[in-house]
C-alpha cells in the first residue's frame, strides 16, 4: 500500500493551476500599458482622462479586496475563480468595443477590476498559506512567478496584435483566451482546502493524535480582521502593501507610454516590458525559497535596492538617454520586484497566523519623470515598515496541524 509520505502531493497541482492562471490574468491586466498608449493614438485623449479607468479599476479593486477574501473563504477557488475570470474575460471583450471614456470606466474600470479582484494576487495568496506552511514562500513564489511570464506573453503579444490588427481585435483575442482557459481550469480542478482531499499542509502524514492535539489547541491568538487591526503590525504591513500596490500599478501602466514619449518604439518598448517580466519570474520563485531559509526583512531589502535601482533607470530616460538604460530596468526591476508578493503574504501569514490615482501624474509634471521618482519613496516606505512590522519574531517551526477548516486572515 502507498504510505501518505510517498504519494504525490496535490498542492503542487493547486501551485501549477495557480501559475497558469496568474499568467493569463496579471498578462492581462499588465497589457493596460499598450491599450493606454493605443488609446492615446487613437483619440488624443488627455492622459488624465485614458488613466481614469486603469484608476478606477485599481481603486476599485483596492477598496474590495477584504470582500474577495471573505468570499473566498466562504465559497471557496471552484466557485469564486471561474466568477472572477467570467468578468475578467467579458470586461475584456467589452473594452475592446469601447467608444468614448465612460465606456471604459464601466467596462476596465469596474468589470476588468473586480474580475481580477475575484481571481487575483490576494486569493492565490491565501489559498498557498491553506496548502502550504513550511515551503510557504516557495509555492507563493511560483503562483508569482505565472504572474511574470503572463508579463514576458501577453504584454508583446498584445502589442504585436495591436501593431498589426488594431486594439479592438486584440483586446477580444485576449478576453476570449481569458474565458476559455481560465473557467473550465477552475471550476473542474481547483480544491479549497488540504482537508478537502483528506490531506495536510506540505504533504506530510498524519501527526501523532498527541502532537495533533497540541498542535491544534488555541496556544495563539486567534486573529480577525477587527483584532488585527488593533496591533501596530498590521498598519505597518498596510502601509508596505500600500506601497507595493502603488509601485507595481503605476509602473504597469504608465512604463510603456513613458519609453514610447522619450523615443523609443513601443515594439521595443513591449520587449523591454516582456524582459522584466522574465525577471521577475525567476526573481519571485528564487525571493521566495531563500525568505523561507533566511527570513522575510533581509530578503526584501535586497529586492527593494534593485527595484529602486531599475527605477532610476526608467526615471532618467529621455530622448538623448544611452540605450542600455531600458535594459538595466528589465532586468533590476524585474529581478527586484519579484520579491513582492513572495514576502507580501508570507510576511502576514507568519505574523497573524489562521484563519489609488484621479489627476494623472503626467499631466501635472509634463512627464513621467517626477511620477516614477515619487514611485522610488514609496517603495523604501515599504521596505521600512516591512522591518518595523518584524515578521522574523513571529516565524516558527510547528507541528502539523490536523486538517481542520482553518481561518486565514
């Protein structure tokens, strides 16, 4: 008979489906940068007024992001995903057919917005710290890393399309891509919990009926929402993700349009954009095994100076800039930002264990120059209150837990 310790673990499956997924839904959302500028070409709108639906998308997804966890622990990835990439797919697919901004606000700014909500970064997360405890950060960093290649894709792709079809066909290929991958992959493999399939985190057998015990009395506290946000702590990590939030959105969106306006092809541009999320494909899984070794802070510190350094890259481009600055920005912002959201949710989950943008920043500097040096300060705010939130005094070694329903904040 096979013991429970040599069977193949299905976490790895939930990880692969999770990769997957974050390709298809983060290369989307990352193409925001080429519909941006292809809208600029085609209307001569305002970059203030062509940003208002990436905006509203994004506020929109913030301001929801608790009802997406909640949803998730109530319905669970085999309902609440397919639903996600439902409206993903058809806030696509209408953009495409958009006429005027307010088309665009219903449609990228509240269909594309809570779509990725439902099916994006934060429930991928929580559901890794379900399947996973040791080799947290790993699996985090794999789901992450589909998210990069989705970049390195789609992104290119999206531009090619547009180069040679238009944004209209490009953005209905890509809705289309969304709905019939991402729906059926959900709905017919994802499972919510370890216990669904009588399994325990990390794949290991079964404590001792002593050690499970143990393992499972209330020895720690038993976090909230409303508890959580009492502690300092939990305003600290705000604040980082806060900042990771700013820092990732506002590079996808504005990156492309800011190389194209210094004089560089936008096919070159959508390269450069492909080569950094290579990066920080690999940067996410190879962040996320050593925070898992060596700790949360230090690890994030290092990805936080190379982010800032390609930052300075992209901020310090102009028309007369030495052409290798583009690449220095692939490749050290890519390789930074993949430890994002590799400690971003392994750092929350050690510490409570259980259960953004209106005026454009162009219009008001004339460039995006001053918008991506504002980028680098809130980026090493983030670092900052990740080491004053100190994950590293709340990591421990823990027994296996029984495979009880357990609440994740």
């Amino acid at each position: 008979m096979t013991t429970p310790e040599k069977r193949f673990y299905y976490g790895w499956v939930i990880v692969a489906i999770g990769f997957c997924t974050m390709l298809l839904v983060q290369g989307s959302f990352a193409s925001s940068g080429v519909l941006f500028a292809a809208l600029a070409q085609e209307y001569g709108w305002s970059r203030a007024t062509i940003s208002l639906p990436f905006s509203v998308a994004l506020v929109g997804y913030a301001s929801l992001t608790w009802l997406s966890g909640r949803l998730f622990d109530r319905y669970g990835p085999r309902r609440m995903f397919p639903l996600g990439a439902l409206g993903l797919g058809l806030g696509l697919i209408l953009s495409a057919q958009a006429r005027t901004p307010w088309h665009l606000y219903l449609t990228w700014g509240v269909l594309v917005g809570q779509g990725l909500n439902l099916i994006g970064f934060v429930p991928h997360l929580t559901q890794m710290s379900l399947w996973f405890h040791q080799r947290r950060g790993l699996a985090s960093g794999l789901v992450l890393s589909g998210a990069s290649m989705g970049t390195l894709i789609l992104v290119p792709g999206a531009q090619y399309l547009v180069n040679g079809y238009g944004w209209r066909l490009a953005y209905t290929v890509l809705g289309l891509l969304v709905l019939g991958v991402l729906v059926p992959l959900n709905a017919l493999w994802q499972r919510h919990y370890p216990a669904d399939l009588g399994l325990y985190p990390d794949g290991v057998p079964a404590p001792p009926p002593a050690v499970a015990a143990q393992a499972s009395a209330p020895s720690t506290t038993s976090w909230t929402l409303r508890r959580a946000m009492t502690t300092r702590r939990f305003w600290y990590l705000f604040v980082m993700v806060t900042g990771i939030g700013w820092l990732s959105n506002i590079t996808n969106v504005h990156q492309i349009a800011h190389m194209v306006s210094n004089g560089f092809p936008s096919l070159l541009a959508a390269e450069v954009v492909a080569m950094m999320g290579l990066m920080r494909a690999a940067g996410s899984t190879i962040w996320g095994g050593l925070a898992d070794r060596f700790g949360r802070e230090g690890i994030y510190t290092i990805g936080t100076c190379l982010c800032l350094s390609g930052l300075a890259c992209l901020a310090n481009l102009s028309p007369a800039a030495p052409g290798w600055l583009p690449y220095g920005y692939a490749v050290a912002y890519g390789l930074g930002a993949g430890v994002h959201g590799a400690v971003e949710i392994t750092a929350i989950a050690d510490i409570f264990h259980g259960p953004h943008l209106g005026e454009s920043l162009f219009d008001h500097w004339g460039s995006y120059h001053g918008a991506f040096a504002l980028t680098m300060g809130v980026s090493l705010l983030g670092c900052l209150t990740l080491w004053l939130a100190a994950p590293r005094h709340s990591r421990r070694v823990v027994a296996p837990p029984a495979p009880l329903r357990e609440e994740v904040l």
